[in-house]
C-alpha cells in the first residue's frame, strides 16, 4: 500500500497535481491544488482507489486530511470522488467540527452532499472522529494503514482496537490485518 510519496511538483491542474518521484510522475487528485507551487519539493500523503474499470491516486498535504478523507468514504454513498470534492470546499478541521457539532447545514453545503448524505455523515461518523485523535497517537503507519483497511471491510473501531491490543503491531500491514481478523472471527 502506498502511505506517502516525496517528490517534486511538476503540473498543477484543477483538481490535480503531477509529482515527479525519482523520474517517475504520478497524477495525484488533490482537493486543494492551489497549495502546491511547481517545483517544490513536497510529501503527498496518498490514498490509493482502486475500482473494478478505474485505479488513481488522491493525495493530501497533512495525515488529519486523509484520515477524515478516509472515514468519509467508508459512510454509505460517500465514495472517493465525492469526499475529495467535499474536501475541496472546507478543511479537515472544519469538517471534523461540523461532524462533531451536528451541524447539518455546513455539511450540506458541500458539493455532491445532501440532507440525506449529511445526516448519515453525522450518524456514522460523530464518535469516529471525535475519538480518532486520541486512540491512533502512537500508531505506526502500518497500524494505521491496517486499521483503515478492516474499518474498510466494515469493523467497528471498537473491535479493531480491542483485536489491536492482543497483536503484534510492530509488523507489515498484511500481517497486522490477518491476525487481527484471526482475532475477530
């Protein structure tokens, strides 16, 4: 899984960068292009999609954005797509505020949510988030990988994190996950 690329800006378009990484370019869709300058050098922390007819990259500036990128789109009917265009409107912080704080109003105002969608956000998402900050400090970046992937395949937070305190969580992401799911069958 990729966690983070280092390299040079190359293009800025509207809603993507091109990163040169040891003289190989991805295309990173990113909800705030106008961040990036050409040229600088710079760590994207990536979010690999990968669907039946379609693969791409997404990327942000700080782990806070891609964390609630990634609880975003594990909300029914929020996928990749509409969650970085949410993002492109409003920061992590506002966000996990509005989640917390109930406010379906700001939510709605985001493009591609609705009442519907909003409400959801708030329903699935308000103890996720408020408690996030506290339970991943400390977290290796394949433990974090490891819980976003079983949160993915549909666990609660709470079993991750009970499944994570009999494991071993000094290992790859693969390892952590099957013996995590070893531990919560």
């Amino acid at each position: 899984m990729f966690y983070a690329l280092k390299g040079y800006v190359e293009l800025i378009k509207c809603d993507y960068i091109v990163l040169d990484v040891h003289d190989v370019s991805y295309q990173i869709n990113v909800a705030h292009p106008e961040e990036y300058t050409i040229d600088e050098l710079v760590k994207v922390y990536i979010h690999y999609v990968v669907r039946e007819d379609e693969q791409y990259l997404v990327g942000f500036k700080s782990l806070e954005e891609k964390e609630i990128f990634q609880h975003l789109i594990t909300v029914k009917g929020i996928g990749p797509r509409t969650a970085i265009n949410a993002l492109s409107k409003t920061t992590a912080s506002q966000l996990k505020e509005a989640i917390r704080s109930s406010n379906v109003t700001y939510l709605k105002k985001l493009p591609g949510i609705g009442s519907k969608a909003a409400a959801q956000i708030i329903l699935d998402l308000k103890g996720e988030v408020s408690l996030e900050e506290t339970h991943d400090l400390g977290m290796t970046p394949q433990a974090l990988d490891a819980k976003q992937a079983l949160k993915n395949l549909g666990f609660k937070t709470a079993q991750i994190e009970e499944a994570f305190q009999k494991i071993n969580l000094a290992q790859d992401s693969a390892n952590i996950i099957h013996d995590a799911l070893q531990i919560m069958r």
